[in-house]
C-alpha cells in the first residue's frame, strides 16, 4: 500500500512539473499554440477575444503562465509564482 501511495504521488506531482521557471524560459515569440503545448501541456483555460487568445496553465489567481497569441503566434509571456 505504501508503494502504491508513493507511486501516485511522484505521477502528481510530475504532472505539475510542466508548470517551471525553466519551461517558462523555452517559451519564444511567434510561437504557435502547438509549439507552446509541446512545454507546457495543455491549458487549463483560454479565453478568445477577436482575433487574440489568452491562454493561462495553472490557476490564474495563484502559480501560473500566461500567453498570449494574435493571429495563432505568441505575442506575449507572463508568469506568476514560478
């Protein structure tokens, strides 16, 4: 059981590595939504607003990254808490 209980949370807590200064600092201009993803995994929210979309990994009011893309290319990082 304690085996089993380790196992489930190295797995936790290797989903939550994506979410680092390091992957934070791979992140490049004119990047698409794909290329981001392939760092990141996929985002736990997007929001699209005319032909720009916001897409936060993590929780937006905590520890998280956001980009921004226009036209599918990223045009803007942020992080809080990395």
């Amino acid at each position: 059981m304690k085996k089993l209980t380790l196992m489930m949370l190295l797995l936790t807590l290797a989903g939550c590595s994506r979410l680092s200064q390091t992957n934070y600092e791979q992140l490049e201009m004119g990047m698409n939504y794909r290329e981001v993803m392939d760092i990141l995994g996929e985002a736990d929210h997007c929001e699209e607003s005319m032909a720009n979309e916001e897409c936060i990994w993590g929780n937006r009011d905590g520890r998280h990254i956001q980009v921004n893309f226009v036209a599918g290319a990223a045009v803007y990082f942020n992080q809080q808490g990395l």
